[in-house]
C-alpha cells in the first residue's frame, strides 16, 4: 500500500514528478498548446496548503496538493486541488481515489468547507473519479487555459 509524504513542491522528488505530469499531459494534449505551470511553495503550505507526494516501495508514484483560493463571492474557506498525478504504470490500483480521499481529508483539516478543482474534458478517467467522489460542475471559476471542466465538493452544509 503507498504511503504519503508532505514535501514541498519545489524539492527534487516533487519536481521530477512534476516534469514527467507535465511531460505526459503536452504530449496528449489535443491541438498542442499545453501551457504546465510549476507550484510554487509558497501556495502549499499549512495551514492554506500542502503537497503531497504518494510513494509506493520508496519510489514517488503520484502527486497531488491542497492550496486555499479566494471565490466570487469572498469564501475564504474554499481549497482547490491541484495537479493530481499518477505515473501510469500505476494507474487503475484505486490510488487516484486514495490521494484524493486524502487531499479532501487534509482540507477538512484546514477548516475547508468547500473543495473545487479544474480538468480537461478528454481526462476522462479524472472526471470519472471526481464525479464519483461528489464533485459535482460548476461555471468557470479561474482562468486556466489548460482546463475545460470545473468542479466542485461541499464538505458540510451551510447555514
């Protein structure tokens, strides 16, 4: 079973397995066109973040990171999930739902109320999984030229 470790996205590990997320998604990317943009630490520490890298056997399998962002409407307690990777060679263990699990846990954690999150539409997988997960979509909510599709996942009810 993979095991997580908090690192800052910045760290050798982190940023390996960033190079080969970004790698992979220029090349399937329709139209080319892909423009990857590297975390910086500074948007993924605690208590407004984190970063977290999924190893399985001592080797980095996937990433992913919590950050809070700021919504219309001024929520503050909104975190966004961002860059959720897994080498494909590891893909279909049920690993994407267990770092996903937990991201939203680490968030709840961090007082979030709300998770959203961006994709592309032909990430069929990744949609799969959101909507599977509660996500549910939502108008565009940020300008990320790489996204087509935006989610998101109440985490308790509001008053």
């Amino acid at each position: 079973m993979p095991t997580f470790r908090i690192a800052s996205p910045e760290d050798a590990d982190a940023h390996a397995v960033l190079v080969d997320y970004f790698t992979l998604r220029a090349a399937e990317f329709p139209g080319g066109g892909y423009s990857p943009t590297y975390p910086t630490a500074a948007a993924f520490q605690a208590p407004d973040g984190a970063f977290l890298l999924l190893e399985d056997e001592g080797a980095i399998v996937g990433c992913g990171g919590i950050r809070r962002v700021g919504m219309p409407g001024g929520e503050t307690d909104v975190f966004e999930i961002k860059h959720v990777f897994l080498r494909p060679e590891t893909r279909g263990r049920g690993w994407g739902r267990l770092l996903l699990d937990e991201l939203e846990r680490r968030a709840r954690g961090f007082g979030a109320a709300a998770l959203v999150l961006d994709t592309h539409h032909t990430l069929e997988a990744a949609g799969h999984l959101y909507r599977n997960s509660g996500f549910v979509e939502i108008p565009r909510y940020n300008e990320n030229p790489n996204a087509t599709r935006w989610y998101r996942k109440e985490l308790e009810s509001r008053a």
